[in-house]
C-alpha cells in the first residue's frame, strides 16, 4: 500500500468539518458579494485565520529543524505595542511596519542565538521570551490598552483587495513565496536534513547552526507580522491578550498539518490545512453559541483524531478491522 | 547430549514486495556455538526476529526441544528459554547494572521492590559468567565491552536454554573479544545452544562449531566449521567462487613522489592525541592503523575540522589553511566517511537521491540548488557505478541495508570530486560482496588520483588496500611501514607495541 500523501488528513478534517457545519445550517458556505467586497463565513474564516496561518508557518520551519518556538505568541504582543505607540506618536505605516518586522527579526534572532549558537533546549530558550516577552509588551505600553486610530494600519487586517480581504492574499503570497525559497534553493533540504540528523548534516558540511538560527529568526518575523495583523484587526494594542494561546495553535496546525514534532520532513501546505481547520473549527464553536470556557475540548478532540489517523500503527490497526468486515 | 535443541523447518516470510525467507531450515543442538552466516540481506536478520517473536513467520514450523512453539513477543520467547542480545545494547545506561539485568522482572511485591534480592541476582548473574564488576555502578559508565557482559548477564538471567549472539563483537576489541568467548565457551559446555551472528570469518572459525550459510534469504546449506575452508565459505555466501587473487595486496605506491596534496604537523588535541604528522599525495591509500582507541578516529576528525585542535597545522596542496568545521574542509577538497555511519552518515528519513547529493549541494551552498534533473542524472550514475541495490533513488535511506547506506555515503563523497578522502571503517558491519566492491572502489579511487586516507579494524584488510600504514598506539604514532614490511605481523607488533626498536 503506498503511504497516503501527507495532506490527505487534515484535507479530509478540513472537509468533514465543512461538511457539518453546511448541513447544520446550510447559510455557512453562502458567500455575497456586498459593496464589492465578498462576505460570508468562508471569508470570515479566512480572514480570522489568517494569524495562525502566518505564525504557523514560521512554526513549520523550526520545528522541520526539531526544535519548536514557545515566544511567538508573546512576539505578537510586543510588535503590537511597538505599533501601537510608534502610530501614537505620529510616525508614519513605512517607519511602523518595518519597526515590527524588525521586532519580530530581533525576537528570532535573539531565540536562533540561544538554541543554534549556546545549545540551549528549544523549549527552554523560547520559553525565556514567552514569559518575559508579556512583561515587555505591558512596558511598552504602559500598561494601557492603546486605541490605533490609523485607517491605512487598519486596512491590513480588515481591508480589501479587489472585492477580496486583504490578510488572507498576503498570508496566501506569503505562503507562496515561501514554498518557492524553500523548494526552488537548496534551504528546504538543509533544514530537513537538520531536523533529520543535524550532526549528520554537519559532517556532510553543512553550517547546521546558521540554518537553524535562520529557522527562528523568519518564525519571528513571521510572528512580527502576525502581530501587525492581531493589532490592526481590533484597532488596539492589548499587551495582555494579543496572542495568547498562539504559540499552541500553531504548533497543532503545524502536527496536524503532518510534521512531525521530531523534526525533517516538513509540509507547509499541510500547515495552511491545520491552520484553517483549527479557525473553523473555533468559528464553528461561536457560531453554535458553545461557550469560551469549554470550547477547547472539541479542539482537542478533533486534534487527537486528525493526529491519531496520521499515525501508522491506528493505520495498520483500521486497515485490519476494515479486511476483517470484508472478510465476514 | 547432542540432541537438536533449536528445529526450524520451511519457515517462509514476505513483506510487502520483499521474500525475506523462503523455505529455510535452521538447526541448533545444544553444547554447540552455530554461526549464521549471510551478506546482508540474506535474511539473517529475519530469521532472527522469528525466532525471537519479532516476526511471526508466515509458513514453516519452529521447535524447541521437539516442541513446537510459536512465539509472538520477545518476552514470549524469552519465557521459552530463547534469549537474545543485540548488536547494538539495548539497554539503559543511566539505571545502575543490577537494574539492567533485573528490569522488567524485578523482585518485590506490591510494585515495592527488593533491592537486596535485586543485588544478588545480578551478581549471581554475573558470577556465572565470571565477569567481576560492581553492580550498583552505572551502566553507561562502563566500556561498551561490559555493557555487552550485562546483557549476556541480562539474557541469561532467565532460564535460558538457547542464545542468540547478533553481532556482539562489532564494537570489541580483540581482547574483549577473546574474554567474550571465552563467556561462549563455558555456556557451551554448559549445554546451551548459542546462535553467533558474525561478520568477522575469524571469529567464527575461532570459536564455532558449525555453521549455516542464506544468500537472498534461501538456505546454502549446513556445514561443520572444520569441513568448510574459509575460502570455500566465502564463496557460499557470495554465490560464487572467489580466487585466493583476491586477497592479495594489489596496493602499489604511486610512481613518482610529488608534493603532498594534504599534510599536517603537530596535529594535537589533548586527551585524544598526541602531535601527529602526516602527509598524503595523490593517488596514495595510507592507512591508518591501531587498535580501538588508539586514536585513529580522533586524527581523521582533527583533520576534517569536527573536533577543534589545540596545535599543529594543516595545508592543503602545499599552502597553510584553516580548518575550523567541515564545512571548510569540504570546501577544501576533503570527504570524510564516518565509522558511525547511523548516527554522524545517513539523512535516515531522506531519500536515497537527497543523502547522495547532500554534500554537494552543500558545497555549492543553499542558492545554486541542483536542478532535479541534475539530481537524478547523478544519482542513476552513481546507483548504477557503485551497484547500489534500491528499489528506487525516492526510498529512505533507511529502508536500505547497511552496505548500501555506505555506498550511498560514498557516492555521497564522490559526488564532490574531493582530492582527499578519509574513510573511517568504511567496511564495518557490512557484507563481505560489498566488503570486496568497496575495496575495489577505494583501488580506483587512487587510480584516478585521489589521495586516500583509510582507518579499519581489520589487519587484512589494511594490508591488502595501502601503500603505506601509519600505526597509533596509546593515542601517539608509533610507527609507520610500508613496502616490504607492510604485512600483518609487523603490524600487529606495532599496534601491540611488542615491536623491536
């Protein structure tokens, strides 16, 4: 039997789910086109979903390298606070853009020294700014929840291109453009072969630290960025709940996506999958009135079955029982 | 007394694709050391995890002192006296000996454990196999010799009739190696029956009493060890006859002296070896020769820039370089194959076709990426020059046996056109075809002018690939011979230090 592609089950996730939610109510798949601009579920989906979207795929290379990155929901609070009062103060997009993407350099940067330069665990390193980086968003702001008054900031988020909303088509070139770097160069065979033996790859000659490094470093900028968005979707800087809980939602879009948190191959069209199943699945919640409070357990559930179908032995262990009905 | 202990009749197994074993009959008395002999992919392996309750087979039949058994876990075959150590320890090195030998089985009740009944277990255990050493030391703390003792120790604790021995010699020394069976003996005479998986042909006319030959995973036959020559032999498991010619030393020296193409002076580092010089020329396999431990590992990675050197320089093609990573020795014009080709060679879960252009890709840095057709062209070649046997240059790497990873390895190297190539046991725990095709590659590589710089365990084989030897002991060079006196006994002296002068 030929092992399924990789995206088979996180697709088929992604569908079934769809699927519910279409036969539950048959107005979720319905999209208008109001004032030129397209509205409907899907299109919420996407737009709500375009954060996780982009963290995860930052997330997707350090964990292809085996490493993981606990800072980056924390690196959304800070490039939002940064926003935040650089808006305030009355600098410019062009200044406050590149000063978040600077941030989210920074940020990586300082995560890549730790892990590929001092050997320090991944989840220890990373964990240093997750915690740390919450006090530095609040110092930023001081403590305030400041309100963006910028209509070209909030454009980013809430705009649109051509009738379509503006975060997913950068989130979506963003994900193009990187397949591209990764498959077109040699980087996406290094930080496999990283993720798959680094002290192999060493001895074949390769700078295994610079590659990991490099790894955190775009997962920050790719953080940074997502925190331009988190910021400019609801007009303010929270220090205190911009982000939260980001980290985890990308590291299960990235498993679900199937990579493995062991590091190698990596599948970022799987990554996308996993990020969109998770944002349907929290729009579905909300939809069907579940509260807060108890709404990650039908998260974790659908997690469990996404990743339990993806392993070999729960493959084997179906193929079997699937023979054994045949058979009677 | 020796009565068929072990009878295995037809016993068949597939995989998807693959007929690991047709039809092998397998029979071990007891008092007898058998030796299972095979090229990899013979179907040792499998015939192993068979009877060890690995693997089920899917036709045949298996007997125990004329019982018939059908053992479905490891722990099942254990229950039934069939104990197993692997090649590779399966232990845990941070629980102290007496843990290892007792895991899994320790006294107590009520989940308490007995921790002096534990102890004394162990040391029964060991005392049996008249291994003296402490048993609440940790075990990773012990050479890997000893490892090996506590899991014969750990084996034998159950009340094993039949043991089965997957390449224990692989990481010994000759002198661990000799106390091992002396260990094997004394079980022998015990009456138990031992299997020995082997690649060494010395060992296994050292210490076996008959033995069994699969090629391609189909029984050659069944042999007294004192009836079957040792060239009679390699031909049985090679499926062909192989003339004494292909033992000899074919190395020569290259013609004319020119100026090395790598040299180094006063390489040191401390604690793993004291200055060393050498030089190489083009077209020139030196080997590089000691016991384990003598530091020819710790050279070779000097050399390649892995372990940072406290003094001595390095040049390349007559100038000084700096040598800091691989990296810069790669982009130098070195290779380097590692001894541990699984945990320092293979990409396990990359393809054939990624771990063979790894290094020049790397060499060629991220952004010159090879086309895929450029990829492939390479890969055809090298899978069709080396007779790399894959089902295709997709598959992982590690789905390939050992001898295979190796050539991948090298083509690995090849690819990068290296002026200089550092083998590091390129043959080890490999089979003997690829052994010989291995050693024919190394022949054409200084042919073609390539200097060669090749470390391996086995005396023969050093003698019959270099040109010159130079000879480690104790962490220092000690000597170097070539020529006239390059044959095994000088070096054997040598390397035991027993030489005059």
């Amino acid at each position: 039997m030929k092992p399924r592609h990789p995206v088979f089950w996180p697709l088929a996730g992604l569908l079934a789910l769809v699927l519910l939610n279409a036969v539950h109510d048959l107005g979720f798949l319905k999209v208008t086109l109001l004032d030129g601009h397209l509205y409907g579920v899907p299109v919420d989906i996407l737009t709500q979903g375009s954060r996780t979207m982009l963290v995860a795929l930052g997330m997707t290379l350090v964990i292809a390298t085996g490493g993981v990155d606990l800072s980056v929901g924390s690196v959304v609070a800070i490039t939002g606070a940064v926003c935040a009062v650089l808006l305030q103060g009355g600098h410019g997009l062009t200044l406050t853009l590149a000063a978040a993407i600077g941030t989210g350099l920074l940020a990586g940067s300082a995560n890549g020294l730790l892990v590929a330069r001092l050997g320090v665990q991944p989840i220890v390193a990373t964990l240093i700014l997750m915690v740390a980086g919450r006090g530095l968003a609040q110092l930023i702001v001081d403590g305030q929840v400041i309100i963006i008054k910028s209509s070209a900031f909030e454009y980013l988020a809430n705009g649109f291109l051509l009738g379509i909303p503006f975060a997913p088509l950068l989130v979506t070139a963003l994900y193009l453009g990187t397949h591209f770097a990764l498959r077109r160069t040699a980087l996406g065979l290094f930080l496999e072969a990283v993720g798959d033996n680094e002290t192999a790859s060493r001895f074949a000659g390769l700078a295994a630290a610079r590659i990991k490094a490099l790894a955190y470093i775009f997962c920050g900028a790719c953080a940074g960025l997502a925190g331009v968005l988190a910021a400019a979707n609801i007009r303010a800087a929270d220090a205190y709940r911009a982000g939260e809980n980001m980290e985890l939602d990308a590291i299960f879009a990235v498993v679900v996506g199937g990579t493995a948190l062991t590091g190698g191959r990596f599948v970022i069209l799987g990554t996308a999958i996993g990020a969109l199943l998770i944002q349907t699945l929290t729009t579905t919640m909300y939809n069907l009135g579940v509260p807060p409070a108890i709404a990650p357990v039908p998260k974790a559930l659908l997690i469990i079955g996404v990743t339990l179908l993806q392993s070999d032995k729960v493959g084997r262990w179906l193929g079997g029982l699937m023979r054994k009905k045949a058979a009677t | 007394m020796n009565h068929e202990l072990l009878e295995l009749r037809g016993i068949g197994k597939k995989f998807p694709g693959v007929v690991a074993l047709a039809g092998v009959d397998f029979t071990v008395r007891a008092g007898e050391i058998h030796a299972l002999l095979g090229e990899n992919g013979a179907g040792k392996s499998t015939l192993i995890k068979v009877l060890t309750g690995v693997y089920q087979a899917d036709a045949g039949e298996l007997r125990l002192a004329g019982q018939v058994i059908r053992p479905t876990a490891p722990k099942d075959a254990e229950r039934l006296g069939i104990s197993t150590v692997y090649q590779e320890v399966n232990l845990v090195p941070s629980l102290s000996v007496a843990e290892n030998i007792t895991l899994g089985r320790q006294p107590g009740r009520l989940g308490f454990l007995n921790w002096r009944a534990i102890r004394r277990r162990a040391e029964a255990a060991l005392a049996r196999l008249e291994v003296h050493c402490d048993v609440d030391a940790e075990l990773g703390s012990l050479s890997v010799a000893r490892q090996q003792m506590v899991a014969i120790a750990r084996a034998l604790d159950t009340s094993a009739r039949l043991l089965v021995l997957d390449e224990p010699t692989a990481s010994l020394d000759e002198h661990e190696v000799a106390e091992l069976f002396g260990i094997m003996r004394k079980l022998r005479g015990e009456g138990m029956g031992i299997v020995f998986v082997t690649h060494f042909l010395d060992q296994v006319y050292a210490v076996s009493d008959r033995l069994t030959v699969l090629r391609n995973g189909q029984l050659v036959g069944e042999y007294a060890t004192a009836d079957l020559s040792r060239l009679a032999l390699v031909g049985k498991m090679l499926g062909r006859e192989v003339s004494a010619a292909d033992f000899t030393n074919q190395a020569a020296a290259p013609a004319v002296a020119t100026a090395p193409v790598i040299s180094a002076r006063g390489l040191t580092r401390r604690g793993a070896i004291a200055p060393v010089d050498l030089a190489l020329q083009a077209g020139e396999v030196v080997g590089l020769g000691g016991l384990l431990g003598s530091g020819r590992t710790e050279t070779a990675r000097l050399l390649f820039g892995i372990d940072a050197r406290d003094a001595g320089e390095i040049s390349v093609q007559g100038g000084p370089v700096r040598i800091a990573s691989p990296r810069d020795a790669v982009r130098l014009g070195l290779a380097f194959c590692s001894e541990d080709r699984k945990a320092e060679g293979i990409l396990p879960n990359l393809s054939v076709r990624e771990n063979l252009i790894f290094a020049l890709q790397g060499k060629r840095g991220m952004f010159r990426a090879l086309g895929r057709a450029e990829q492939e062209q390479l890969c055809d070649h090298y899978i069709k020059a080396l007779r790399i046997k894959t089902a295709d240059a997709e598959t992982p790497i590690k789905n390939l046996s050992g001898g295979n990873q190796q050539k991948v390895l090298l083509a690995r190297w090849l690819a990068t056109r290296p002026a200089v190539i550092i083998l590091d046991e390129p043959t080890r725990g490999i089979d003997i075809g690829a052994k010989q095709e291995i050693e024919q590659l190394i022949a054409k590589l200084r042919d073609d002018g390539m200097a060669v710089l090749f470390i391996s365990s086995e005396i023969d084989e050093v003698v019959r690939n270099c040109s010159r030897v130079l000879v480690l002991r104790e962490r220092r060079l000690t000597g170097e011979v070539a020529g006239a006196g390059l044959n095994s006994e000088n070096l054997m002296h040598l390397m035991a230090g027993t030489h005059e002068g």
